[in-house]
C-alpha cells in the first residue's frame, strides 16, 4: 500500500495495542446474546479460542509499514494457526484501518483518529484488495457464497475501498469502510453518554443490543436470510427495552436476576438455532476499541471493577 505521509516518530496512542486485547476480551467477558462468551460457548468454539486469536493476530494487526489489507492476511494467517476455525475475520476487516490510523494519527483525541482513518480509508489500493481478499478467502467465513463482481475468490480489478463499497449493502463491516465507519462514531457516542446503565457490563450488552436492533446481522442475513435477521433484529430491539426498564434498578438484585436470566434464555435459543449474530459482535469489538483508544482508564477501571484482572491478556 502506498503511503507518502511519514508517521510521527512518537504514536499519538501508544496504547492501541493493549486497547485492542482489552477490547477482544471485553467481547467474551460480557454474556451477549447468540455469541461466544466465558460464560457460554457455542457455535462449535470456546471463549479461549478468540482469546487466543486475538493474542496471535497482534503482530499483523499493529506491523507499522504494513498496509491495511496484508495486516489482516497476516493476523487471519495467525488466527487460523492458534484456533483452528474463524473466529475473528470481521474484527480485524474493521479494527486494521484504525490501527493504521492510531499508528499515524498527529495527535490523541477523537478528531485526530477520525482525520487519520479517512486518510487511511482514502488511501487503500489495489494491494490492499488483493491482500484482503486472500484473507477472507483463507478465513472462509460462513455463508459467504459468491456475489458475482469483485468475488473475494477472484482477483480484485479496483482498490478495496471501492470493493467495499459494491458490497456495503449486504454487509455492515463492508458499509464501515464505504461511509467512514459511521456506524462505529454513532454507537460509540451513545457508549460513552450512557443513559443510566450501572455498569459495563450492562453498558456493552447494551451497546451490542442497540447494533443488533438497528441493522440485521450480516452473518446471520447471509446464512439464513433476510427474513431471520430481522426477526432477530426484532428481538434484540425488545431485550434492549426491557434492559432500559432495569437501567435504574442496579439497587434491586431481583430485577437485574430477571434480566440475566432473560438475556441467558435468548442466548440459548439462539444458539439452539445456530443464530449468532456475529457481525454485530465485531462492530461491538470495533467500538470497544476506538473507546479505549479515546478513553485508555477504562481498560483498567473496567477490568478492575470486574475482578477479572487475572484473566484479562493485557495482564499477562
């Protein structure tokens, strides 16, 4: 990927890395609906698996000269190595142009990450779409199929902003890249301002929740149809209201057993199903990561308050 502009000899977010592996493990830590959690495996994998992936994929994700698209070949490459099976494929297509950004951003803060992602997302090339498509391709996420133009099976003819862009309308990871992660700056606002969740726990499972009911699943649209990812998606928008009801009630342990145990019954059923809303947990990762980027405290308050310092990789 070519790139005329020189990165400041001092990173504006020394902590991106460590932001990242929080992020990751924040994804299991926290019970959401349909996917992966400590607390429930499914879907044929184990939370130590995305653990592990995420700790694996560190050296291709954050390669300073390295452009978007041979960060993600490299770290899908990694990945598969330590888990076997994909497990990561739409976090590191949505968290590779922010590393880059958090690398060469000309100083800390969320207008300068945001200039130096457009800068990254504007400059993408033809290599980066052959690097990436190899990676999707070497990842072989379910339910991909053929899409005809710009097939990640096929060599790419545009750059991979432009392939990004013919497929942003079935993919929400596809759209972050078409518009400017606008998706991500949307949710993360709401993450930041929260209207009285006690804690954040709650704060991601509402985060999570809020994605889902606002844009079916891609994964789930592509292996299933559109039809069940909107089903889902009408689900997810009651379970969010029910959790805005018990928003104030962190004083009341009965009501916040009643929201666990509603939120544990639809993570079984959608598993049941085989339903996992997995792109929706990787845009969840993808804020959890610009969030800890902007706001680095959080990753030690949080893991602190959780009693999960031990397990958390940016203890290790």
């Amino acid at each position: 990927m070519s790139n005329t502009t020189t990165p400041p000899s001092a990173t504006a977010f020394p902590h991106a890395a460590e932001a990242f592996l929080w992020a990751c493990f924040m994804d299991v830590a926290t019970l959401k609906p349909g996917n992966v959690s400590l607390q429930s495996a499914g879907h044929d994998m184990q939370a130590q698996q995305f653990l592990d992936s995420a700790r694996a994929s560190m050296a291709g994700l954050f390669a300073e000269a390295a452009g978007v698209g041979a960060r993600v070949h490299a770290a899908v490459r990694a990945t598969r190595a330590v888990a076997g099976c994909n497990t990561n494929l739409g976090i590191l297509l949505l968290c590779a142009p922010l590393a880059r950004a958090a690398q060469r951003a000309s100083a800390g803060g969320e207008a300068p990450l945001k200039a130096a992602l457009d800068d990254t997302l504007a400059a993408l090339d033809l290599d980066d779409a052959r690097e990436a498509f190899a990676a999707i391709a070497h990842a072989n996420p379910g339910g991909l199929g053929e899409v005809g133009p710009q097939d990640v099976r096929a060599q790419p003819s545009v750059d991979l902003r432009a392939a990004m862009c013919l497929a942003a309308h079935r993919d929400r990871i596809a759209a972050q890249y078409a518009d400017g992660y606008r998706d991500i700056w949307r949710a993360l606002g709401d993450f930041r301002q929260p209207a009285g969740a006690p804690d954040l726990s709650r704060r991601i499972q509402r985060l999570y929740l809020a994605l889902l009911a606002r844009h079916p699943d891609s994964h789930i649209a592509r292996k299933y149809g559109e039809e069940t990812a909107a089903d889902v998606s009408t689900s997810a928008a009651a379970a969010l209201a029910r959790l805005d009801g018990h928003a104030h009630d962190a004083g009341h342990p009965g009501h916040q057993d009643e929201l666990d145990a509603m939120l544990q019954a639809w993570d079984a059923s959608l598993k049941a199903a085989g339903l996992n809303p997995g792109t929706t947990a990787d845009l969840t990762v993808c804020v959890l990561f610009v969030a800890a980027l902007l706001e680095p405290s959080i990753m030690l308050s949080a893991s602190t308050a959780a009693g999960l310092t031990s397990q958390w990789p940016g203890a290790c």
